[in-house]
C-alpha cells in the first residue's frame, strides 16, 4: 500500500485538530471552509470518507512510520 510521506500526514493531522478547536471557538465559516478543505485531502490521502477515520488512519501511518525507522535491537 502507498501512504504519504509521515510530514504530510502530520502537518494535516495537525492543521485538522486545530482548525477543529478554532471552529468551536469562533464558529466561522471561513474557518469551517478551511476545516472541509484540511479534511478532505486527510480523506484522500488516507483513503477514506470521514474525518474521524482519517486522523485515525493517518496517525497508525505516521506511528508505523516511525517504528520502521527505528534500530532493531541487537
């Protein structure tokens, strides 16, 4: 399977969780346009349909990622 490369899938998981806290905060919706927007790109990237699955998918990516990196133990 091809995943994106694990800076991109942080700096979307990223940019979702805080475009997610502005929106209860301020409700706007230029803010929830650029919330769709973020979330979207998570989905298609993750290849899924929903927000919450997404960040889901994406961070399992990024933690597979980074044990894949890790040393083997001698």
């Amino acid at each position: 399977m091809i995943t994106a490369h694990p800076s991109l899938l942080r700096e979307l998981v990223e940019r979702c969780e805080t475009l997610r806290r502005r929106l209860a905060a301020d409700n706007s919706a230029q803010t929830a346009r650029r919330l769709e927007d973020a979330a979207y790109t998570l989905c298609v990237i993750t290849a899924t349909r929903q927000l919450d699955t997404a960040l889901f998918v994406a961070r399992r990516q990024i933690a597979e990622a980074t044990r894949q990196k890790q040393p083997l133990p001698h």
